[in-house]
C-alpha cells in the first residue's frame, strides 16, 4: 500500500513540477492524473496493489469533503448575505454544463451513427 501512494503522490507531483514550471492554468493533481492515466495505457492497467489502494481511497473519499463542510459553517453569514448571487452562479453553471453536455451527446451521436451507417 505504501508503493501504490507513493507512486500516486510522485504522479501528483510531476504535475505540480510541470504545471508551475511551464506556468499552466491547469491544476497540477489533474496533469498528474492524466500522465498516471497514460503510464496506466502503456503498462496494460493499474497492478493489483494500486487498484487495492485506490479503492480503499475512494471507500473513504467522503472525509475529503470535511473542508467544505467547515468552510460553509464558518462562513455562514456571508452565504447568508450574498445569497442570491450564489444562488443564480449555482443554477446558472448547473444549467450551462447540462447544455454543453446535451450539444456534445448529440453531436457525438451523430457523428456515431453516420459512422455506422458507412460500414459494410
């Protein structure tokens, strides 16, 4: 268990190393989660020891969500009064990724379905 954490948090840190030293906008953890994805592909999938890991991590991702859960406490009065703007940020975010992602699904399905149609 110790290798598979380490081998996830050296991935971590290859992102962060790229992501300030290149000076990108894209969160470090994400760069190193897309070249751990890449390693993945190459190697044929993740060996047992990581998987094990990995799900052992996700039965307890829900103690990950604790920050928030204080942060919305502590700043409660501040929720409180600018209600309405977080209100309309919420819902309108909601609305515009449930959009984007319609556009895309039907897009894709077509594109699928005229691929489909142009085989033998």
């Amino acid at each position: 268990m110790i290798s598979a954490i380490t081998l996830l948090l050296a991935f971590q840190l290859a992102g962060e190393v790229i992501a300030r030293g290149l000076g990108l906008q894209i969160p470090g953890p994400v760069i190193g989660m897309a070249l751990l994805f890449g390693t993945l592909l190459l190697r044929g999938g993740p060996g047992d020891e990581l998987r094990q890991t990995a799900g052992t991590l996700l039965q307890h991702l829900s103690l990950l969500f604790i920050p928030a859960g204080t942060g919305i406490v502590m700043y409660g009065e501040l929720i409180a009064a600018e209600w309405l703007p977080l209100t309309a940020a919420l819902l309108g975010s909601t609305f515009l990724a449930i959009s984007v992602t319609m556009l895309v699904l039907k897009a894709l399905s077509k594109r699928t379905k005229g691929e489909q149609g142009t085989q033998p």
